[in-house]
C-alpha cells in the first residue's frame, strides 16, 4: 500500500448538491482474484460508513510487473 504526499482537491454534484473534497489517494496492489474484488466491494460499503460518505470512488487497472 502507498499513498499520495498531496491532496487533491475538487468540486462534485450530488442530487443538485454542491460539494468540495479535499481527497487522499491510496494505491493497494494486489492479484487480480475474485476473492480480492469482494473484499474491496465490501471494504469500500464499511468505509462509506465510517467515513459519512455519499460515495468513495475505487478503480481497478492490470498491473504487470517487470
């Protein structure tokens, strides 16, 4: 796991809502693997919660390392 050293700010809409974000970027590389998808599915609905949040953007891309 790694992290961003700055943060990254921006404007977002929700339902007619206004918001601004001060936002941290998090890397975890780990197997493409059903087991690794469910976990963050469910990891993401648990910091959702706990974080009060409308939404938490996560993406996934291939990694291949050389």
């Amino acid at each position: 796991m790694s992290t961003e050293t700055r943060t990254i700010r921006g404007p977002w809409r929700h339902e007619g809502e206004s918001y601004r974000d001060d936002l941290v970027r998090v890397f975890v590389n780990v197997a493409d693997e059903p087991e690794h998808r469910r976990f963050f599915v469910e990891c993401k609905e648990r910091l959702k919660s706990r974080f009060q949040q409308i939404d938490i953007w996560m993406t996934t891309d291939p990694i291949e390392v050389l």
